[in-house]
C-alpha cells in the first residue's frame, strides 16, 4: 500500500453509483454478501453462517444498523486493500494491522489513537502496514472524521509576492487551520496540526507531536546541490479521509498507511507544479540547459531527484521501494490472486508508474476494473469556510 493523494471527487457515502447512504443505515444485501465470503474464505468461526446472517438482519431491522466483530472488521479492512484498484501495493494485503478504535468518541481519544498509529506504523523506520478504524455512521450518529487528508502533511504560506512557501496544494487547509488558532513558523515543511470533527463537539486542533514524525533529509550520492536544497520528506503516508466501506457499512475515519514508493516523492509531490514545483531547482544543482525542452532536461533532472530520494530512505534506514520492483511485485500478486479465482480490480492510469511507465511488466496489460466490496472510497471534500459543515483525496 502505497500512499498518494486522491483528487477532491464526488464522495461515495453520498453518490447514488455508489449504493451507499448517507443516513447511515447498514445496506442488508451488501451485509450478507460480505459475511458470506468472510465464512468462505475464514471458515473457522465461532458462530456459524445461518445464525450470523439470522443476527445481522435482526439488528438491521430493528435499529439500521448492525456492529461488525473485530475478526469480521480485521478481515474487511484487509479486503477493501484487495480491491483497491488504485494501489500498486496489494501483494502484501494479508498482512495489514488492523486496529479497532470503534470505541473513541471524543476528539482527545481520537487524537491519542491517531498519535499511537503514527507510532506503530513508523516503527523505527521499518513502516508496516496499518489501519485504525473507527466509529460507522450510524442511523441519526455521523461517525468521526478528521479534516486533514493525510496525518502528515506540510502547510503552503501564502507570500505577499504571490508565490507560496511549502506544499501549494495546502494553501487553503493552511488557511483554515490558521482561523482555528495554529501559529506555525512559516517555513517549506511545516506540518499540518489534525483537525478533528467528532459529532457531539466543534472541530477540534491538534498538533502533530514531533517526535512521532520521522523525516528524511533528501541528498544525492553524487550532487552536493541537492542536499543544499533543504528539502526533505516524512516516512509514513497515511491517508485519513477515505470512508472504509465494509459489509454495507461506511467507517469515515479509518487511517491507514504503507509505505512510500520513491516516485510519489520524487515525480509528484516535490515536482508537480501544484506542488513544490522543484523540477527547475533539481535541474540547476546538475547545470543541465533548460533553455529548450528538446534537451530532455525535465526527465533527466526528474530521474536524479528520484535517484536522491531512494539514496536518502535507504541511507536513513527508512523503508520504501522503487516503481520497478513494485510493478513485478503487483503481476506476483496477479498470479496469486488469479490461483484463488479471484479478479483483481484495477486502474490502470494509477498502477502505472510517473516514471518511466512503458518499461514497467504493468504497462502492457489490460485489467479488469471493476468496482468491489469492501473497499475504500473518498469522503466529502471539506468545506473551507465559516458553516464548517461536517465532512471533510495514490496521486494528484
């Protein structure tokens, strides 16, 4: 599972495509097909198929909703990575954390639990597959949820020349903090404080403990500029506004992570021009011509910054992989999943990498994708704005 940003699309706990319903009501359908494949596939259980199945629609009757056990939630969290046709990481979907935080109601016991993931999925370095799930929407309950898209992102400063310092595509979640009372130092990598929206209290701030975040100086092995540069990048990408979808249930706040691929730093979010937009200054470190694009000065500074991200995570002893290991990687998982009957939902403009793409083994397939359950889907965008509705995006 690797990380990257979804765009602001039209949110699934609320498009008709999607099935779901914003009520929060429990689909009944969508319940029992869920516990059919998890006794299917975990057939070892308890309580046998009939007399769940006889449970779950007695409590969707009667109150609209049903509560999933910590094996059923285990083995749906895992699931929906399966079948998240955007990720290129699933070969390793057997082996998520799954944390059942279904019990934090107030936004300090939601602050502490997001603390403790940042924890266990850094894990000195050595970042794990993690995800802790939190309260569903219920009928006439919305469930918690946080604003920010990720736990670790830098805020964007607007400057009085116009241009921005930090990662443009924060500017206005900069903004918004700011009005909620964060002072932060206007540097290039300030880390975005959590803002936390449970449904008995106002959105609540909270900073991001330092010392819960680890980051990696980015240097070159052969280009002193680079290092010069200052930039640097945090080890783990958890996303944290994408509604958990499990056996006709929404989980709105279920932050879960991998582990970086070095092309989501060094071809998007250092260089994308709605992002730190660095592409000039890598090419400048290495005294390549910009002056016409024929010099093919875009790709070959594009590569080195790759280049010095992988050096520096490797150096620092953080984990993270490159697109090409990856993408043979994804084809093992193909073959596995393929020997199980099972399809692989996937999406082929995301499985291909930004770098490089044609000469990966993933460029040249065709795939299937098609949309399946469990799953994760985005939330509503947040509304930047004084109503501070409730609601709250691996590539921009």
């Amino acid at each position: 599972m690797t990380s990257n940003t979804f765009p602001p699309p039209t949110s699934a706990r609320h498009d008709t495509d999607s099935g779901t319903d914003s009520s929060g009501a429990a689909d009944r359908d969508e319940a029992e097909e869920f516990l059919r494949r998890f006794h299917a596939e975990q057939p070892d259980q308890p309580v046998p198929l009939s007399r769940r199945l006889r449970e779950v629609r007695a409590a969707i009757d009667t109150k609209g909703t049903y509560r999933h056990t910590r094996d059923e939630l285990a083995f749906g969290a895992r699931v929906a990575w399966r079948n998240s046709r955007r990720c290129i990481g699933r070969l390793y979907w057997n082996s998520l954390r799954v944390v059942d935080c279904r019990d934090a109601t107030t936004p300090e016991e939601i602050h502490q639990h997001l603390r403790e993931h940042l924890r266990q999925a850094t894990n000195g370095g050595r970042v794990r597959p993690m995800i802790s799930v939190f309260a569903p929407d219920a009928p006439g309950k919305p469930a918690p949820r946080v604003w920010n898209d990720q736990l670790i992102r830098y805020a964007g400063h607007r400057l009085e020349d116009g241009t921005v310092l930090g990662d443009a595509a924060y500017v206005d979640f900069t903004d918004l903090v700011r009005r909620f009372g964060w002072r932060d130092p206007e540097g290039p990598f300030d880390i975005l404080p959590w803002l936390i929206d449970a449904p008995d209290d106002k959105p609540q701030l909270f900073d991001v403990p330092r010392e819960l975040v680890l980051e990696v100086e980015i240097a070159h092995p052969h280009c002193p500029g680079i290092a010069d540069l200052g930039l640097r990048w945090h080890a783990v990408p958890a996303i944290s506004n994408m509604s958990l979808r499990v056996g006709g249930m929404d989980y709105p706040l279920a932050p879960f992570n991998g582990w970086y691929m070095g092309t989501e730093i060094g071809a998007r979010n250092l260089v994308d021009e709605g992002r730190y937009n660095l592409l000039r200054d890598v090419a400048a470190c290495f005294d390549m011509d910009t002056s016409e694009e024929s010099t093919l000065w875009r790709d070959r500074a594009l590569i080195e910054l790759n280049v010095a991200v992988l050096h520096s995570f490797r150096a620092a002893g953080v984990r993270i992989t490159d697109h090409h290991t990856e993408s043979r990687r994804f084809l093992t998982h193909l073959a596995k999943e393929e020997r199980q009957g099972r399809t692989v939902p996937t999406d082929w403009s995301w499985i291909v990498p930004p770098v490089s793409g044609g000469i990966t083994p993933v460029f040249h397939r065709y795939y299937d994708d098609a949309d399946q359950r469990p799953n994760f889907y985005p939330n509503d965008p947040a509304h930047y704005d004084d109503s501070f509705h409730h609601g709250c995006p691996h590539r921009q």
